[in-house]
C-alpha cells in the first residue's frame, strides 16, 4: 500500500489514474484478470515493454496493493504475479474500457471503409 507520507489525490478519477493510468499497468492488468502470470510471460505478451518498465510497473502495483507476487520454492525459483482483492475489484472498470474500445473501433471502421 502507498505509504502515508504520499499524498493521493482528491478527485477519485485521479485517484482510480494514479493507481493504473499507465499505458503498461493497464495492460498488466489485462492479462492479469484472465490469470496468473509469469514474468518472461507477462513480456513476451505485452509488445514493446522492456524488462525495466515491466519490474517497475509490477513493483507499483504489488505496493499500492493491485498485485500479488508469490515465489515458489523451486529450483529455479518460480515466480508468479497476480491480481489481489483489490486488484480484482477493478475488473469493470478494465471490461468498461475494453467495451467502449470495443465500439469505437465498430464505429470509427464505418468511416474509414
């Protein structure tokens, strides 16, 4: 969770941007919703993301209570990310983007055919 010396917006939207506004949280969290992943995976999924952006977006979003990451104690070590509670409780929102993606591209198509 973000520790209490960060000040967190008023405005819930900034709030709700703030917490996954991120071109690449977004798309974590995409993947995410369908199931657990793994690091390398996550990566390969997500074009263009490098190994940096991906450690520091899952960092964020396993402090401020989104993700969970559970190690295995395997040889090697597996490790897996998934959605919290919390994390899980923004699925409308991503399914409510997704849809209205969804429509614009039926619409603006219309147009451009």
């Amino acid at each position: 969770m973000r520790s209490k010396e960060d000040i967190l917006p008023d405005c819930p939207v900034a709030l709700t941007v703030s917490m996954i506004g991120s071109k690449w949280k977004l798309l974590i969290m995409r993947n995410l919703l369908a199931r657990p992943w793994r690091f390398n995976e996550l990566q390969k999924s997500i074009d263009g993301i490098s190994q940096k952006a991906l450690t520091e977006a899952l960092r964020s979003m396993e402090a401020d209570g989104i993700v969970s990451r559970t190690v295995y104690p395997e040889v090697p070590p597996r490790v897996e990310y998934a959605l919290t509670e919390l994390g899980e409780s923004m699925r409308p929102i991503i399914q409510s983007m997704e849809q209205w993606g969804n429509n614009y591209k039926t619409q603006t198509d219309r147009y451009t055919t």
